[in-house]
C-alpha cells in the first residue's frame, strides 16, 4: 500500500482506489482492512509422538533455536502446529478419527520364480 498525498481525503493510509465498475467484485489481490494475526486455526490428526513430564529431558543442548529451553511438562507432535513457538494451542479428541490400522494378514508366502 502506498501513503497517499497529504490533500488525500480521509486518511492516508488507505487504498486509493479498490477497483473499477466492473467486474463487480473486488480482487483478492487488493489490500483490505482487517485482522492480522492469531487467528484460530483447526489442524486434524496430530498424532501425539511423546507426553513428556519433565522438558529438560527432551530439551537439546543449548535449547530449541527460538524458544530457548523447555522446563515443564511437553508433548511432542508429529507434523506442523500453526503459531509462534509460544503460542498455546488447544488439543481435543479428533471430530473425525482416522480408520484403524490393523496389521497386515499373511495369507501364503512362498518364493517368487
């Protein structure tokens, strides 16, 4: 976004024009107002790798890069947690739990020709 001139009428640090007539929409593209940052995100099926009582066990030497050494209690996550580091987030029991997985049966094992 571009700081308007100083005679711009009702601010300067707005969009100086968000589109024409037509199409009768406004792109996506266009800068709007709105909230930046720490919106609630929903992320399904985390598997849960370790519930750690005690961080200093899981925490490496010299600390995470960005957050610093973990001292309480932890759990570790497979996969991608939106946020900052710091950030808490919620954990709940799944609105839709994957299938089972059961072992594979073996039916016949033979060698192959």
């Amino acid at each position: 976004m571009k700081i308007l001139p100083r005679k711009k009428r009702k601010g300067r640090r707005v969009v100086g024009a968000i589109g024409g007539r037509t199409p009768g929409y406004v792109p996506y593209t266009v800068p709007r107002p709105g909230q930046l940052g720490y919106h609630r995100r929903t992320e399904f099926n985390k598997r849960i790798l370790l519930i750690e009582e005690d961080g200093l066990k899981l925490t490496p030497k010299g600390g995470f890069p960005h957050y610093g050494v973990v001292k309480t209690e932890c759990i570790l996550l497979e996969g991608t947690v939106p946020g900052t580091p710091k950030r808490p987030i919620i954990l709940r029991a799944p609105a839709r739990p994957p299938p089972p997985i059961e072992p594979p049966e073996v039916i016949h094992a033979g060698l192959l020709a």
